[in-house]
C-alpha cells in the first residue's frame, strides 16, 4: 500500500485537488493508497507500526514539510521506502538530488544528516542553514502577505538588501575561527541550495559527511545587489573577495548583536548562535 501524508498547512497539501491527483495517479499505477494528514500523526512509533514492511510512505510537500518529517523519524527504525512528491513552492532538496523522477526515494539522504541549532535549540536538517540575510529575507517571506513563490522571494530579496544591516560574527570551524566584521550571510549547508533554487552552495554534496560554509562580507550594498542573481548559478564564488568558502564538520557562528536565522526556511528570531554538526547522535 502507499500511504500518501500530506500537509495541510503547504500551499498543495491544502488544495484537496492537488491530493486527489496524485492518490489517482498512484492507483492507476496499480497501488492501493490511504491518505493521511501529517498533523494527526502523534507518535511516530505508533505511526510505524500501523505500516506493512512493504508499505511505502509518500510524503506530499515540499521541503518545510520533509524537513519536519526527517527530525521526526530521526532514530526510529524505520524500513519503509520514503518517497517524496515534488509538490512544494522550493523543492531545494529534491533539485539538489539531479532527478526528474515525481516520486523520489530518499531513504538513505535521511539517514545521516547533520544537526544544527539556533541558541541551543535545533533538529535535523535536510538543506541547510544560515544567519543574517537570509534570515532576514526569510522572515520577510513567511510574514508577507503574498503568495509564497519564486518572484515574491526575488521581491523580498531586495527588501531586505534595503533594510537590512550587516552584522558582526565569529565563525568557527573544527576549531579554527575567522572574525567577520560585516557578515551580510553566512550560510551553513548539507545540500547546494536554499531560497528555491539559489545554489548557495555549489559544491555542496549529500554524498559527502561535511558542511560547506559560505561567508558573504565587506561587499557595498549596491555591488551586491548586482553580484546576487549570480548565485541562482552558483557563480558568486568567484568573487573571492567578499565571499569566503569553508568545509568542516563542525560549526559555530557567534554574532556581537540578535540577529535573524532560518533553518530549512523556518525562520527565529533574535538569534546569536548558530551551530551546526555533521553526524552527531
């Protein structure tokens, strides 16, 4: 059987249209298929044992929702193929996995992900994070009014670029750390993008056990509006002077003043501490 969890609280997981058309597509695959809200699963434990071993799970939504899915099960025993649906505004998870298959299994890039915090308080996570603004801009996402889609978040983009002020940070990785004094983001990640579909971090691979850290700093406000469209391409590396690349597994970035941050694009604020660790129980 495929159990199809949904979210009703996504943009598709709300539009029962949208469910319906991949409960059809999946039957005329010749699967039986239950439907279940996400929001009424209280125990993961009792959840799995309500599954056959050869169930398959199909989570519908898009990375807010995977994200939440994978701490959840996080140290569960959990033998089921797990398969997500593009059905999300971003899909940054499933771009980086280079498929154009609909249904996608993504068993083993659950297994091993890294756990970051935001002040001490964090979970698993299947992107990345970051501090300053993207935080920021994420937070002008989630709080707008508008639409969640790609032009809203160019569109609040630079909003934030207007109104937001570059802070000052002490990054650290495996032990050695770097002193930023105009941070404008640092992005701490697993997979190469974030914002839906900007590739922050270009050589970033699930395949590999390490966190690539990007530092964008010291760059004037009007060039880097004009260097940002370059990181949909992953191209903003180049510009060495005001973007700094780092690789580890072990993170912490420290700023002088609260600051905004997102993990996964849910966004905290204040925040002063962000950590973050590839592997750790």
């Amino acid at each position: 059987m495929d159990i199809i969890l949904f979210n009703p609280l996504s943009r598709n997981g709300r539009d029962p249209r949208y469910v319906e058309r991949i409960k059809t597509r999946l039957e005329k695959e010749g699967h039986d298929v239950r439907v279940q809200d996400l929001l009424t699963i209280q125990s993961v434990e009792t959840f799995i044992k309500t599954c056959a071993p050869d169930d398959r799970i199909v989570i519908l939504g898009g990375d807010g929702t995977l994200s939440r899915v994978a701490d959840a099960i996080h140290g569960h025993a959990f033998t089921q193929d797990i398969l997500v649906a593009r059905a999300g505004t971003g899909n940054d998870f499933v771009r980086s996995l280079k498929t154009k298959e609909t249904f996608v299994k993504v068993n083993t890039f659950l297994e091993r992900l890294p756990l970051m915090a935001t002040d001490g308080v964090g979970r698993r996570v299947i992107n990345g994070a970051g501090i300053g603004l993207d935080g920021f801009v994420g937070h002008l996402v989630n709080t707008s009014t508008k639409k969640k889609n790609k032009f809203n978040y160019f569109r609040h983009t630079l909003e934030g670029f207007v109104k937001f002020r570059p802070v000052k940070a002490s990054v650290t990785i495996d032990g050695k750390s770097y002193r930023v004094e105009k941070a404008w983001l640092v992005a701490v990640m697993h997979g190469a993008y974030f914002g839906g579909g900007m590739k922050i971090a270009p050589k970033a691979s699930r395949k590999e056990d390490e966190i690539h850290v990007i530092v964008i700093k010291d760059i004037p406000k009007w060039l880097l509006t004009f260097i940002f469209p370059s990181i949909y391409m992953g191209r903003h590396t180049i510009f060495r002077r005001y973007v700094d690349t780092y690789v580890g597994k072990h993170v912490t970035i420290v700023t002088d003043n609260p600051t905004y941050a997102q993990i996964d694009g849910d966004t905290v604020y204040p925040v002063t501490t962000l950590t973050a660790d590839i592997h750790e129980s």
